[in-house]
C-alpha cells in the first residue's frame, strides 16, 4: 500500500493551512510573535489542521474559512509544546532550539498563552456553542493530562491503565478533537461525529505508542540518544515490557534506579539494547495496530470518498512511521 | 455615603460563590488541586464574580447556575496571578506566601493552566457562543495587557496612551467582563450590555490607577515597602508625575537609573517621599475618580433597582479604598 495520495494531499493543504497560521500569528501581541513564530517555522507535520480539513472536506463543508478554524488546534498544540520545553527544560524541539533556549522561559510561557487565547477567541468567532465546548474540553483533557504524566515521572509503579488514560489526554485527545472538529464544521450527524471521535482517538493513541517504541531506536536511525523517556523516568510501554521481565531482584534495582534516576549511561544503553533484542519496541506497535483497527473500523462507517482514502493512508502512516 | 448595604449583600453572596469555587476546584487534576486551593484560600475579595451576579440579578436572571458562571472570572484571575507571580518571581500574593515558593514554579504554571483550561469548560458548557465569544475575549485581552506590561517595564519613555491600553487589558478587561457576562446571562438588551460594559471599565481603570497610587502609601498604611512599582521598574502615573517634575539633568539621571533598576534603597524611599508630599498620589486618586464618573453615569441608564444601588457602592468602594 502506498501513500502517496496523501502526501500529494498535504502539497497542496499546507500553503492554505500555512497561511491561516501566518494570519493568527499576525494577530498575536508584538514581543510574542517571534516566539509562535519561532516554533511555526520549526516545522512540525501540520497532522491536526489536516485532520480537520480532510474531516470537514469528507461530511461535506467545502469553503475555504475551514482553515482558519483548523489551525487553532496547531496553536494550541503548539501552546502546549512551550510549556512542556519550559517545565522539562528541554533543549531541542524539532531539531532546532527550544523557544525558551532562544527567547527565555518568561517570552515562552507567555507565548503559549497568547496562542491559547488567541485559538480560543478564533474558535469562539465561529460563533457555535458545540465548536467551544469541544475545544474547551480539548484544552482541559490535554493539560490533565500533561499534569498527570509529570505526576507519573519516576513512578516505576504507575499501572497501564494510568498510562493509556495519560496518552489518551496528552496526545489523543487533540488528534481526536481535530477530526470531531471536522465533523461539526460540517454539521455532520450525530454518528458520524462520534465516528470520527473514535477514527482520531485510535489514531492519536497510536500516534504515541509508535513514538514511544520509537525512542528506543538507534540513535543512527532517530537521530537523538536512544532511551530519552527512560531518561527522563516515563515508564511507557517498551520500558514496562522490559521491567516485567525482570525477576525479583532485578526489578528492585531497576525500580530504585528508576524513581531516583540514578542510572548510569551505559545501565541506559543496555536497557536500550535488551529492549530492541527482546522486540519490546515491535511489542509497542503490534498495541499501537490494535488501536489502528479500531481507528479503521470507525472510518469504515463514514462516505466512502477521497478523503476517506486519505485518512487510511493517515493511519498507515503513524504505522509505519520510522523516526 | 455608606457602603453598608454593600457589605451586607457580599456576606450573602460569599458563601453560593464559594461554594461554586470549590465544585470548579473538585474538577482539577489531583496534582494541581492543593495549588488552586491554596491561592483561592488566600483570600481575595472575589470582586468579580460579585459583580456578575450584581449584574445578573439587576437586569432578570433569578437562577442559581449563575453561581458557577461567575467563578469562572475569579478562577480566570487566579490563573493570572499564578502566571505572573512564577514570571516575577513575587514572594508573596494576598499576605500569604506566593503559590509557586510552597509548590514550585512548574505546578504552579500548571495550576494555571489547568484552572484556565476549567474555566473556559463550564463557560461552554452554558452552550451560549456570545458567553464563549466574551470570555475568550477576556482571556486575550488579560493576557496581551500582561505582555504589553512586561515589555513596557523599565522604559521611562513609556507614553501615557500605551500605559492606558496595558491596564485596560491587565485589569480592567476581566472587571469589565465580569459586567457583561451578567448581562449576557441575562439576556439584557444590546444597550444594557454596554452600559454594564462601560460600567465595569470604568470600575476596572479606576481600580487599577487607585493601586498605583496606593502603592507609593507609607508602608504603616499598606503593609508592605513603598514604592513596590519604582522597584520593579513600572512607570504608574504618580511615577510618571515626578518624572515630569524633573528639570533635563534629573529625568536624565532618573531615566537611566530607572532603566537599569540601579536605583539605591535611599534613592526610592526619597523618590515616594516626594510623590506624597507633592501629592502625586492623590493626583492619580483624581484621574480614577474621572472613570468612575464614567462608570456611574452608564449605571444611571440601567434598571432602578437594589443591585444599582449595589454597584454604585462598589464604585464608590473603590475609590476610597485605603489599601
């Protein structure tokens, strides 16, 4: 299978979705708009303002103001990322410098702010309460769920079901949020809406399940240090499968090392090493396909249409993803 | 005049907002509930959501949901104050240790980010687009004044137009929407809107500009060092009436003192000093008083009834306020 339709797709959705982005900005208080713009030009997959276009184009909604309202969930995507760089202190975010390495955590806190609000009041102007109230819920839900993975942090003992419902707030719940977004632009029925809640949240809960796997490749192939979660002391689901394989003694260690974050270099590069033998990574995505079927099953449902053909191509995609 | 009936009415009214704080309060996420506590438990003189339940009672609406609509103003305002005293690094808010020296600055951005995230839920959940329009309009407003006020900070050079339009965002916008959410939720007319609009930013400016002048009252008055503002660079009117008393030699020294906060402990308790004897204050008192006459002449255009009595006590409250 192939997807090049939805790469040819994406040539011609960026320029529109792009400029809506640039038309946002543009609306931001002067000294934060280098900052929006900074983590803008970073680059960054567009997947969300997508999302919400190819779901909108699908139920029917055909004018060109649909770009506006998608890229609110870049922006608030975006807010998020800034926030998250300032609390981890990281270093890096999409290869370039973090916002606040190049402008200070005061610019980048209040940028992601501005850009909240700025998305919130783009939504609002649409002037529909069911738009608001889903986009209001995506704020809370992510956020929850940002402050429950810090929560989590060096918590060798954090159950699988926490873990899902923290990726279900930090990431699915955004992707979801872009095709019910879709869906309601379009006043598409009641059913197609919730198939569309179903196809992003599969999706979206797969999106991080493979980047989860994916962080234990080899730096050669993701071009950063293998293990950054094990680092940073998030027990995700090749690390789980790792640590349950260990007898007694050994989880005891590792659990200490874990929660103290004590553990040497080259204890993490092993770990790395056990984890990519053991196929704990390739373990991540066979969970990560289940969420795909159901993400495909619920697609199966709406207009059989271009667009449809795309959003499978979407979902092959986060599949196959290799950095 | 007495304020009497005033007080009366916020002791009936403290214990149904309250009571609708901590609902909002229950919804957080576990982690960050005892931060939302602790600066609500602080205190405050909830002068927001008293005022759109002022308003909403004045103009129709008998009901009890307006409770949880109003706290969302407060929760608002709570988030500000967490955000902004992390970016100051303040020691203290409302006579208690700030909220980020007992949590840490990144459960305190999270607070604010959660409680942002909550309001704007149960403001969409009224499923009313004008309700959503003007809150995240608030939201822009409070956040782009409070930009707008940092990239002012320690630049003497500062216009009294600009100075203007950043208290207008930082503060007056939120007192003014507390007005006109009061209104909106009780289907007021288009001119009783604007004339509760008119009204709260009328109390809002004036709030703002008896604060400055205030801030340069002896510290056996506010209890707390005169003069908070000259230290952290901000050009409040009294400052700005010194400075223009200044011949060419002293505002030049003035300036660059101000500009690189090398101002000597001597230097400022000399500078409040002069603003009080030369009533600089009291000046700025009279510039607030010229917006309340404002608010009191759109007040004189809504309905003859307690609440009206109500919001001209605030008024009054307000300018009279001695700390």
């Amino acid at each position: 299978m192939s997807i090049l339709l939805l790469k040819t797709r994406l040539a011609l959705e960026l320029p529109p979705i792009n400029a809506a982005l640039d038309r946002a900005e543009a609306t931001l208080p002067d000294s934060v708009r280098p900052v929006a713009h900074h983590i803008f030009a970073a680059g960054g997959k567009r997947l969300r303002p997508l999302l919400v276009v190819l779901t909108a184009r699908l139920l029917g909604r055909t004018d060109t103001a649909v770009y506006d309202l998608a890229v609110t969930l870049e922006m608030l995507h975006a807010a998020t990322l800034l926030h998250d760089d300032v609390l981890d202190d990281a270093a890096t975010r999409r290869g370039k410098p973090a916002a606040h390495t190049v402008f200070g955590p005061t610019q980048a806190i209040l940028a992601g702010d501005a850009l909240l609000a700025q998305a919130n009041a783009i939504v609002a102007s649409f002037r529909e309460p069911a738009l608001c109230a889903l986009f209001s819920c995506a704020i809370a839900e992510t956020c929850s769920g940002e402050i429950r993975e810090i929560e989590a942090q060096r918590r060798p003992q954090t159950a699988m079901a926490e873990y899902e419902s923290i990726i279900r707030g930090k990431t699915a719940w955004l992707i979801r949020a872009s095709c019910e977004m879709g869906a309601l632009a379009a006043h598409a029925t009641e059913a197609q809406r919730e198939a569309c809640a179903a196809y992003g949240e599969g999706v979206g809960m797969a999106f991080q399940l493979v980047d989860d796997a994916l962080d234990f490749a080899p730096e050669s192939v993701i071009g950063k240090p293998s293990g950054g979660d094990l680092r940073e002391g998030k027990l995700t689901p090749p690390l789980r499968y790792y640590r349950d394989g260990l007898d007694a003694e050994g989880r005891t260690r590792f659990d200490d090392a874990f929660a103290n974050g004590s553990m040497t270099e080259e204890e993490c590069r092993a770990i790395c090493s056990r984890i990519r033998d053991a196929g704990y990574d390739r373990r991540t995505r066979d969970d990560a396909d289940k969420w795909l079927a159901g993400a495909l099953s619920a697609l199966g449902t709406l207009p059989d249409a271009t667009e449809r053909e795309l959003m499978r191509q979407m979902a092959e995609y986060v599949r196959e993803r290799k950095k």
